[in-house]
C-alpha cells in the first residue's frame, strides 16, 4: 500500500465515522508566543482545548505537518541513527471536541489498525496511566476497561505520569493517555524475548503508533488538577510509522516516502545505500532534513541567525555537515534533491511545486554560504592542532571544541573525528559546562512566569470592534501578572475591544483606558490563543471598574496608511516585474513598513522609480476601500484574492479591495486610498536567495524624509559656490580625491621600503634566530602588513613584532617566517592573543601573521615585550 493510500485511508476512514477532514495548519507558528513550529496535530485547536474558541465541528481529523527540533519535543540528534525519528513528520489525528471520548477513541484506533491497516492483533500492546500520588491520581480503570474488549490484558501495560500523562505546558488542559505501540520484530525473536519487555524501550522494531489522549483535567499555576467542563480527545499517529509497518519494512527510511529521495543523493554521492553505516547515517539524515527546510519554507520561514529562520538554518547546517563529513560534497548538492521530494509529496502538499523555484535558490545560498565557513572551521581547527604538537598533552580543552561548534557550526563529533585522525581528543567535561552555561544563559534571558488568570467576569469571546472604532465603554473580564528576570507587567482582557492585535506583520495598538482620574497606558496588543491581550505595566486599582478603552488615533492612522501602501505596492510589483513577485513577509509600523517579496535580482532605480511612479498614482486617483467581512473562502478566491502561503485562514475570511488589488487579510485599512499621502522607497535590497525587501515611509514621515534629503542637497550645493551643476561638482572631487589617494599611496610605499631597509639594519640575534622588534611611524594597518609580508618572503629564520599608533590606538602586529613555525612550533596568533591584554585589545591571525588592537596607548611597550617574552620564553 503506498503512503499516498495510507493518507485516503486514513481520511476515509474518519469520514465514515462522521469526522470532518481538515486541512494540515501551516508547519511554522505565527500567533502563538509558546512555539516557534507546529510540533502536534492539535496545535492549530489549541485555542479550543483553552477555552477560547468554539469549534466548528465537535469531531475532526487531518493529517498535521510536524517540526520537532527544540525544547520538549527534541528529536534532532537521533535522527538518522536510528529508523523512526525525524525532524519534520506527518501526525494523523481525530480529535473530539466535546462529544465522544475513551471508548470511541479506542475502538476506533482498534478498528482502524487491525481491519483498515491488517496488522496482526497479537503484535499491538496498549499502555493506560498507572496513576501519580504528587496529583492524588489512581490508575485510568476507564481506558484499561474498554482495551479489555480488544487485547488480553497481558497485552495491557501501566504507564507512568512521564509517559501516559499528557500536558500542554506548565499549566493548562491536560490528561491521561492511552498508546498503541507495536512489535515488528521475527516471529522467531519475539518468540525469545516477550514484546512487553521492550515496550517504551527505544527498541527500533517495537515502537510507539499512536497516542490516544484524553484531556479531562486543567493544570493550574500552582499545580493542582480541576476537572474540565467539557472532556476532549486528542490522537496523533506517526504516518511515517504506519507507512513502514502497512509496506513491511524495518524502517521508515526503507518506504516510499523516502527511498526516492535516498536513491537521488545516492546517485549524486556515488555511495550505494545500504553498504556503510556511516554513509547510511548521513543519507538518512540529509533526506529527512531536506523535507523539514523546503516545508518550512513554503510555509514563509526562511533561514536566519534567530529565532525559528535559526531553527531551520541549524537543520539545514547539520545535513550539509553530513553530506560534506560522510558523503564527500564540497559543492552544494541538496536542490538536486527537490524533485524527488516533489515527486513523493507535492500531490498532497501542492505548495511544493508551486514553491520550488525559491527552495532551491534558498537552500543552495545556504549550502554555499555554509561550506565556506566550514572550511574557516577547519583551518581554526588546523590551529588547535598546531597549538597541540610537541605538547604531551593530547587533550584539547572544552572550551574550544565549543568554539568550534558555537561559531562554526562544528558539532562535537566532528570535531572528535577529525582530532582523532592527529592521535587527539576533546575534553567532553568541559565542552559540555559550556554548552550547559549557553543554556543556561539563554533561559534566564527569556524566562516567564505566568500566573493564572483571575476570572472577573465570564465572557464567551472578547469582540474586536477596531475596524470601526477607535474607543469604547469596555469591563476587564480577566488578567494575569507576567513576570521576568527583567519586569513585570500585566496582560489584561476586555469584553470589546478597539485595540488592533499584532497579526499579519501589522503591529499592535497603543492607546490606554481611563476611569475617573485613573489613566492605564496600554503599551502593546497581541493575539495569544486567538485571544487579544492588552500589555500594561500597571493594574487598575480596582479593576472590576468600566474604563474607556482609546486606542492613538494618529498611530493607528500611519499604520493603516502602511498597511494599506502595502497592498498597492504588491499589486504594482505584479504588474511590472510578473506574477512571480509574491509577499514573503512584512512589518507594518507607524513611522515605516518593509515588505520582503519573491525575486531573483536587484532592482535597478529606472524599476524602483516605476513602481514608486505607480503606486503614487493610485494613491491621488483616491481609491475607496470595498471590504468584505466574513464571506467563504471559495467566493473570496472566484474574486480572485491572493492568499499568501504560510497564513492559516478559516472557512469564513475577510476581503480587502482596493481597485485591482484584492488580497485576503485581517488588517486595517485606510477608506480611500488619498489618505495615504506620499509612498517614497528608501531601501530595496537582498535578504535571501531569491527574497528581497522594500522599506519605505508613507504620509508625514515620506515628506520628512523627502525634505531632509533636500534639504542636505542644499547644504551640498552651498560647499560648492558658483557651481552650476552639482553633480558634475561631485563628480571633480572624486577625481580630484582618487588623484590625491594615489599619491599617498606612493608615498606611502617610499615609507614602507625605506622602513624595511631600516629595520632590517636593526637585526638582533636571540637563541639563533633573527628579531625586529621597533615602533613604527606608519598610519595604517595595511601598510603595516605589507611591510612584514615583503619581509617574510625575503627572510628566514626571523620574527617581527612591529607596535605602532595609527589614530592614537596601539596596534601591534607579529611576524614569524614559516621555517620556524614548522620547527619551533611557534603561533603569531596564539601570541598575540596573550600580549593584547597588557594593552586592553585583542586580536588574532594565523601562525605566520597575526594583528590586534587595543585601548590604551601607554600599554603598547609592555604587550611588545611580553610578545618578546612569549616567544622567547624569558
């Protein structure tokens, strides 16, 4: 049975069951401040497990995309040594919300498994929560009941709280658990050793399927469990794992959802799978972490230096390290491998094809990008091994296999592998107190601790009422304290509110609420768990008062004004540069907006002035905002909305029109489009492969700058006097600059000869070998490094240490001739590193060449002379 009929199956078999099927929720999170990626299949019903919504349907089921790579769910290192971890995956679930609950979930999962899937009943085991004293808890007698009418009860496991007791967080729904695993082991080994002995073991051939979760309960802050009103089911099952056991393999690697993709790298690395371990291990973990990347990126989240672009630019990484450790790849390999992927998922997930084009040039930047700084790694690493010869030491500290890892991307393995090669190996002690301190580090920087919610009033849904009010009579219906390392504040809820929350890159509002002489400034509004939150420093002093909710009116009005420009200027790019352009993200702010769109080249200022030129145009024709409110999403796209890919819309979806421009969004917006003003592009500039952005002023903030701009034009104008035209003024003084440039590079070249024969005149003999050691009169530190270079390739068996003041700061620069590194073991840039101190610098280098700066000019004798000392060992 191939994976795609697994996936109907699946579906099918839930629609008999009266479910309705729901598409998969975009992989990456974007209004939720607790993930970064979906990482289960009821994160998109989050809000309805809190309380916070009210579903559409009470049963449900969908295949979810899945990222698991930080925090709780952390399967990154096992993946691809071992057959069933992965990064990115797919998790089947039904969900009831409301309605059935344990003895449905589990004849259905029975029903599902053992007729619709034929997997043998004597291979499936079950575990039910045993029960935990701390939560005054007794063991799940429902859950082990009902497992009774389809297993012996030998076949029926205790579970402990860490296994069979599900949680959303801290506090929150939560409840026992039910899992289905199975034993894919030979009749003949299972005959030998009892499937119950291996159950939640980490055996690779018994293996959880499926989780049955039952929520009933809710965690409060201080710990104590309350029965939910309404009890829940949550299932999720591992459709990689359902693959391998529905096509009789040992691994999920072995079906068809990655054997396309192993045999392509395969054929690109001339290694043939299945012959070397090693080499296995890194296929493996290159397939499974290519399908993570190109799905977040379909998905809008692109590798960057923070937050989930990190995430995903650390997976990215790691596949390459592999590919380039293992598999011998100097040159990038993986957008090779796209058309596999799309071969075995673009049927289901469309948004591949149509995305292909951008993950390609997106993971070859990186892939480039990458290996020229793993090649810097390795000659670092070079130097820790150059540090460590002649040493009877061959332990090499911690702390610079951290180095290693943290700035160059090297994981510990690597490192040990390639020190292993010179006879070396890392202190795992230390490495690890560095990874543990970074940690460490990081959480206390972003630790919160939320209390619970003080209920004041209960209200079934807040009513945002921002697009056509900017104030309002409104209750605080609950709040709760927010406390850090670094403040405290409080996140308060209204019954209405006018206040726009932070979504679709628009910021939130600020404004404050008033009663009687109390003002309460709001600071910021966020949308957490579709609920708006309003951030205060304070609390009211009596906060069951009515208040008068204003939002500032003259923020709200640039922001729309950017919002809106934001949507002509997507619909101007189409028109000019095709309709390949595509939003990629946005920030729209009060006092400017960037937008990050799909292209692969700059564009020039004949393009960029066309667009500022037509988007000006439609903003004087005053064009009237047309909205539709709450329509089906199959009527918005017959009108022909574009939807950006990464967003999560519902079934019913809100149209803004402007004209020609119709997009689907949840902003808000100006009514006529003259109320923008001025549209002035300041910036345009690559971000990533085939991502550019656009930043630029609207309104006031557009004439400001367009005047200061002028204005420095004038104060230009008036250095030149009497000059007809400015730019041929310019134009002179560069000559004229580039002229006098020149000559002082002759100069300075005369200095540098005449300093060489100089110093060179200046020799001294120590232990047999030649020494420069002088202060320099030379004003800068290239040509300082051209002195010594010229030197180095005329000499042997010599070493300079050159100090000199360029700008009023020391700056000392040590030369040593090769011959002597290869026979002395001395290291210019280990030096320097240690005398910089003695004048409040730092620096580095290689073993031949190394430069620092420092702070204080009165120390730069004392760091020549330990440089002296250093080498010399005096």
């Amino acid at each position: 049975m191939t994976s795609k009929l697994i996936r109907e199956k699946f579906q099918q078999f839930f629609a008999s069951k009266i479910h309705e099927i729901v598409p998969s929720a975009p992989m990456v999170v974007k209004d939720d401040p607790a993930l970064m990626f979906t990482n289960a299949g009821m994160n998109q019903f989050k809000d309805i497990f809190l309380g916070n919504k009210k579903p559409k349907s009470s049963r449900v089921a969908n295949s979810q995309k899945c990222l698991r790579v930080s925090g709780k769910h952390n399967d990154l290192e096992e993946v691809g040594h071992d057959t069933y971890h992965h990064t990115m995956f797919e998790m089947l679930g039904n969900w009831s919300f409301g309605d059935y609950f344990k003895e449905e979930a589990i004849d259905w999962a029975w029903e599902f498994l053992t007729e619709w899937m034929e997997i043998s009943p004597d291979r499936l085991y079950a575990t039910v929560f045993e029960g935990d004293k701390n939560d005054k808890q007794d063991k799940d007698m429902e859950a082990y009941k009902f497992w009774l009418k389809h297993l012996d009860k030998a076949q029926i496991l205790n579970g402990s709280k860490k296994d069979n007791f599900w949680e959303m967080g801290e506090s929150g729904p939560c409840g026992p658990c039910s899992e289905i695993h199975v034993d894919l082991r030979d009749d003949a080994e299972r005959q030998l050793f009892p499937g119950t002995s291996l159950v939640n073991k980490d055996h690779p051939l018994v293996i959880e399927i499926w989780n049955l979760v039952f929520i009933q309960f809710n965690r409060k802050a201080n710990g104590n469990l309350e029965s939910l009103p309404q009890k829940h089911v949550d299932t999720g099952m591992g459709f990689e794992r359902l693959c391998m056991i529905s096509q009789n393999k040992k691994s999920n690697y072995d079906t068809d959802i990655f054997q396309p993709l192993l045999q392509q790298i395969s054929s690109l690395a001339e290694v043939d799978y299945g012959k070397n371990e090693d080499k296995d291990i890194a296929m493996r973990v290159v397939a499974d972490h290519l399908r993570a990347v190109a799905f977040a990126i379909t998905d809008g989240q692109l590798p960057s230096n923070t937050g989930a672009g990190y995430v995903i630019r650390r997976i990215l990484r790691r596949a390459v390290r592999y590919g380039y450790t293992f598999l011998n790849f100097r040159e990038p390999f993986m957008a090779q491998v796209i058309p596999a992927l799309i071969g075995v998922m673009g049927d289901s997930f469309p948004e591949l094809k149509k995305q292909s084009i951008l993950i390609s040039k997106v993971i070859t930047e990186e892939e480039t990008s990458f290996l020229r700084t793993l090649e810097t790694g390795i000659v670092r690493l070079n130097q820790v091994i150059t540090e460590h010869e002649g040493m009877d030491s061959k332990v090499v500290h911690g702390k610079q296999a951290f180095e290693l890892f943290d700035t160059y991307g090297f994981p510990l393995d690597l490192t040990q592998l390639i020190l292993s090669e010179k006879g070396l190996t890392v202190n795992i002690r230390e490495f690890h107190e560095e990874m543990t301190k970074q940690k460490t580090r990081s959480r206390s920087a972003a630790e919160q601790v939320l209390s619970d919610w003080i209920i004041l009033r209960e209200d079934d849904k807040e009513e945002f009422i921002g697009y056509d009010h900017l104030s309002a009579k409104v209750r605080i219906t609950r709040y709760r304290q927010v406390s850090s390392k670094k403040k405290s504040f409080f996140q308060l809820v209204f019954n209405i509110t006018p206040f726009y929350a932070e979504s679709g890159g628009q910021v939130g509002d600020q404004g404050y609420i008033k009663h009687g002489d109390e003002k309460i400034s709001i600071r910021d509004t966020q949308n957490e768990n579709n609920v708006i939150i309003h951030l205060s420093d304070k609390l009211p002093s009596d906060p069951m008062n009515d208040f008068d909710a204003v939002v500032n009116k003259s923020l709200r009005e640039d922001i729309m004004r950017n919002h809106t420009t934001t949507h002509l200027l997507h619909h101007v790019m189409k028109t000019i540069l095709g309709n390949h352009i595509e939003q990629k993200g946005s920030l729209v702010k009060s006092d400017h907006f960037r937008f990050d769109f799909s292209h692969f080249e700059k564009l020039d200022k004949e393009t960029i002035s066309g667009i500022e030129t037509k988007v000006n145009q439609l903003i004087r024709e005053n064009i009237q905002l047309k909205e539709k409110k709450a329509i089906p999403m199959d009527e918005a796209q017959r009108m022909g909305a574009t939807a950006l890919f990464g967003e999560k819309y519902g079934d019913l979806v809100r149209v803004i029109q402007f004209g020609d421009s119709i997009e689907l969004c949840g902003g808000t917006h100006v009514s006529g489009t003259g109320e923008i003003g001025f549209f002035k592009i300041i910036s345009e500039g690559s971000i990533a492969a085939g991502i550019r952005r656009i930043e630029a002023f609207t309104g006031i903030h557009s004439e400001q700058f367009v005047n200061k701009q002028l204005s420095t034009l004038d104060e230009i104008q008036a250095l030149f006097k009497n000059s007809s035209s400015l730019a041929d003024s310019v134009q002179i003084l560069i000559e004229e600059n580039g002229k006098l440039n020149k000559e002082i590079e002759l100069i300075e070249r005369g200095k540098v000869k005449e300093l060489k024969t100089n110093l060179l005149s200046q020799v001294q003999i120590v232990n047999n070998i030649q020494v420069i050691k002088s202060l320099v009169q030379l004003q800068d530190a290239g040509s300082i490094k051209d002195l010594l270079f010229q030197i180095r390739g005329e000499q042997k068996n010599m070493v300079a240490i050159i100090g000199a003041l360029i700008n009023g700061k020391p700056n000392l620069s040590i030369m040593i001739t090769d011959d002597l590194i290869s026979k002395d073991a001395l290291n210019a840039g280990k030096t320097i590193r240690e005398a910089a101190r003695l004048m409040q610098g730092g620096g580095g280098g290689q073993p031949f060449f190394a430069t620092a700066g420092g702070k204080n000019p009165d120390g730069l004798d004392n760091a020549m002379d330990e440089a002296f000392n250093l080498i010399f060992k005096t």
